[in-house]
C-alpha cells in the first residue's frame, strides 16, 4: 500500500511539472529592465500608490520604508522607524499604514510619521477596504485582524479568523477575503459592515499553504495561490465553490488580477510569473510563465501602465534543510536588492 502511495504521489508530481513545462515560457510578457536599488536589509511587500505615482517598500535591518518613484524608480523619500511586513495608503484621507508594530501612521504627501498605533498580535500582510475606509492588520497569531479606522487611525475592533492569515483583497462592495493557511486551508469571507468571518470557503485539497489571492470583482472570482500543492485555484465567491485549478511554480507569495486584460499574474519565488487567463468565469488556461528573477515573490501591478513591478534580490545557498512547501535560501547578498519591471 505505501508503494501504491509512493507511485501515485511520483505520477501526480510528475503529471503538474508535465503541465507546468507545457505551457508557454514566451508569450508577451517579458522582463523590461531590472532596476539595482541596493541598500541594506530585508524587504517585504510593497504598495504602488497609482495616483500619486509612488512605490513603497518596506525595508529591515535598519527599519524604514523607502519610496520611489513609480515611472522612473528614482529614490523619492523615506519612513524611518517602521519594520513593516506590508504598506498601503488611502487615497481619500491621503494616510499611510505599515504592518508593523506598533503600526505607523503618515501622511502621504509629506511622507511625515502622524503617529503610532499600538496593536496585539505580529503584525504581516496589510490590506486597504475603500468600502468604508479602513485599514486591516494581518497577524498569524491571535489577534488574526486589527481594524483601524484610516481617517483618525483607531482601532475599530478585531476578528477572530480561526487560523492564520495571507494575502487579502477585497470587492469594495463590503466583503473582504483572505486566505488561510492553517490549521486547513480555506479562504475566509468577512463581513465589512459588522468585523465578523461569514463563511470560510474550503479549497477541497486542490491546493494548500496559500500565500497570494486576487479577485475577479465583476465574476466574483477568487484566484487563491498556494504552495503545497503548487497550484492556483479559482473559486466562486458567495457559494464557495471550487471551479478549476492550475500548477503554477514554487514557492507562490503574491497574486494579482487585471480586470483589462481578465488576467491573474502568480509570482513565485523560484524565478517564475505565472500568467493564468480567463476565457470565460468557467474556463482558466495558464497562458504564459514568464522567467523573472530567483526571490522574485513579492509583486505589485501599476493598473495605469500595466506593468508589473517585482522585488528581488540575490542570495547565498540555503544553509540548512528546505521546508516543505517553501523554496529557500541563506543570507541576502548586501545591496543586491532590486525591482524587476515585467511588460509587453
């Protein structure tokens, strides 16, 4: 029986890297430069502010959040102080949040600290709702969720997610979604209006370990990216129901969609973009897996050029055994640190 097990597991792994080295690695995605930012430290996920033209990355070891030009990448300001996982900015009351503890508070145009906001838990991923305007804090311990109102920076209340938390996204019509990792993976539907988990929406073993999800608002898609199995898996929103899945690569961190071009774009963290089309709100195709650059896992999308802004670096061999379901590596070569720009 574990040799039946053994081969059924060969057949299945080999049958997805069949699929994966069978979709098309040219397409019209392509890698348009690669823009050496350097500096010291680690960095984690980033935030374009579309309208104001700026990138924010979130940078430790020293703590701070660099931000740049969005056209030209060029060094536009910095946030001292905050060892951020996450960044976003609400364009209404024109302030900015760091997943960070304690939560720091600035105003946009001056790049200015308004304040400090004490929260529990670890502070991680980070997520905007236009739908009233407030700021979620993502902690994979208790408490999962922090809200906090974005034009006075309080702290509206917390949510129980009964597990731990990813990437978020939200319809702005008073839903928010976001993916769990443990203890089953599921995404979890939350309810704007009253802070309380509605539904959670099982990925039924198509995929696990989920770390990117985008939303298909007008189809009310939801595009969960995981690493154990490597696999995107569409969902319906609202009926939780389970419509494909598709291999993506190793070691999955962030996922988008482009309504224009009815797209969804999975960075990983083996040197891969996977681009996965929708034909139609039943039919999803992997349409291209474009070569980036090896750490490349974190992602923003620039909806006014429609280029994808990549975060990158180099790194020294893994020192230690590889985690299951992660694609590792050791130490961060110093100022290796760059924003890879992926275009037609």
């Amino acid at each position: 029986m574990r040799r039946l097990c053994l081969v059924c597991t060969v057949g299945i792994t080999l049958a997805l890297l069949g699929l994966i080295q069978a979709a098309p690695a040219d397409g019209p995605y392509r890698v348009l430069k690669i823009v050496n930012v350097g500096g010291a430290g680690t960095f984690d996920t980033a935030f374009a502010d579309i309208a104001a033209r700026r990138l924010y990355i979130p940078r430790k070891n020293p703590a701070r959040i660099t931000v740049f030009d969005l056209d030209t990448l060029e060094p536009a300001g910095e946030i001292p102080d905050a060892a951020a996982n996450g960044v976003i900015v609400d364009p209404k009351s024109g302030h900015g949040f760091a997943g960070s503890k304690p939560v720091v508070m600035w105003d946009a145009k001056t790049l200015k600290t308004i304040k400090t906001i004490d929260v529990q838990g670890g502070p991680d991923a980070i997520l905007f709702d236009p739908f009233n305007e407030r700021v979620y804090i993502f902690s994979h311990t208790a408490p999962n969720a922090t809200v906090i109102n974005a034009v006075d920076g309080s702290v509206v209340g917390t949510i129980d997610l009964e597990g731990m938390p990813e990437q978020a996204v939200t319809d702005g019509k008073g839903h928010v979604y976001v993916d769990i990792r443990e203890p089953t993976d599921s995404v979890a539907a939350i309810d704007a209006k009253t802070m309380t988990v509605s539904a959670h929406y099982s990925l039924r073993g198509k995929g696990g370990r989920c770390s990117g999800l985008a939303i298909d608002v007008k189809n009310q898609i939801l595009f969960a990216g995981c690493r154990q199995p490597q696999m995107m898996v569409m969902l319906k929103a609202g009926v939780a129901t389970v419509l494909h899945a598709l291999p993506i690569g190793a070691g999955v961190d962030s996922a988008v969609f482009n309504p224009k071009t009815m797209e969804t774009f999975s960075a990983q963290n083996d040197g891969t973009l996977t681009i996965i089309k929708e034909k139609s709100p039943a039919q999803f195709v992997v349409e291209q897996i474009a070569r980036t650059k090896e750490s490349a896992k974190q992602m923003v999308w620039d909806s006014k050029t429609d280029r994808i802004l990549l975060l990158a670096a180099d790194f020294l061999p893994p020192t230690g055994p590889p985690k299951a379901g992660v694609a590792g590596y050791g130490k961060m070569v110093p100022d290796s640190f760059s924003v890879v720009v992926v275009g037609k």
